[in-house]
C-alpha cells in the first residue's frame, strides 16, 4: 500500500486553515489515522448532538461522514480543496449511544474525475455498526 500523500498531520493542518467551523478545538472532531485513501475519524460527544428521545442527530452522523470521506480522498489525491461531495448515501442501522462517533472510511475507487468511497460508523467502545454510507466526489480536472 503506498504511503499518504498527505500525513494525519498535514491534513489536519491544512484543513483547521481552510475549514476551521468544521475541525477546530471546540469542535471535537478529530482526525486519528490516515492511510493511502483511507481515515478514521472521531467526533467527541457533546450534548449538542442530541435529538428529542435521546439519540444522537442525524445531520451530525452526516457531516461526519462527509467529512471522513474528504479526508480519505485528500489522503490519496493531495491537497485539492475543490473536490466536492456528488453523492451521499447513509444507511442508519441501529441508534447510536451517546457516546464518541467513530467513522471509518476508504476509498472503493479513485478515477481521474471522481472517487467512489465507503464509510462505517460506530459509537465508541461498540462493535457494531451503527451507520453505513457510500459517497462519491467530484474531483477538479485541473488538479
């Protein structure tokens, strides 16, 4: 497996410049590992997250998962700010606790114009998944 084009590091570097309202302290997010078009992802719990019932948010497991999927593709391509997200699809499995968001994500395909990817989500500590999602990005021809 080739190594990242761009580190763990890097990466949060480049995003907490570009992307602060995302990846910033206050935030909780996280970038933990990197590999060649692969990352996992952790969004510390806050109260914030919750839903009416207990559980936590839809549109938070979504960013996350949008997120995770750009870092996974930047890993592989570099530094390409522009590539945007074209597709999102999240299955919801079971309710996550009110816990720490694990995301998992990889690319499945990477072409010159877009990249198909897979992300699995868990709460922290559960072996489970608790959502599933398949995105794919657009990827600049100038790059």
């Amino acid at each position: 497996m080739p190594e990242p084009t761009l580190s763990r590091d890097e990466l949060a570097g480049l995003l907490s410049g570009h992307f602060a309202e995302f990846l910033n302290p206050a935030s909780g997010v996280t970038i933990e590992e990197v590999s060649h078009g692969s990352a996992r992802v952790r969004q510390a719990f806050a109260a914030g997250m919750l839903r009416p019932g207990g559980t936590i948010s839809g549109p938070t497991m979504m960013a996350l998962t949008d997120f995770t999927m750009y870092v996974a593709l930047l890993s592989a391509i570099g530094w390409v700010p522009l590539a945007v997200t074209t597709q999102l699809n999240i299955n919801f499995l079971r309710r996550p606790e009110p816990v720490d968001l694990i995301a998992e994500g990889r690319l499945l395909k990477l072409g010159k114009r877009l990249a198909v990817g897979e992300v699995v989500m868990r709460s922290n500590g559960q072996p489970e998944p608790i959502a599933q999602a398949t995105s794919t990005y657009s990827i600049p021809p100038w790059r």
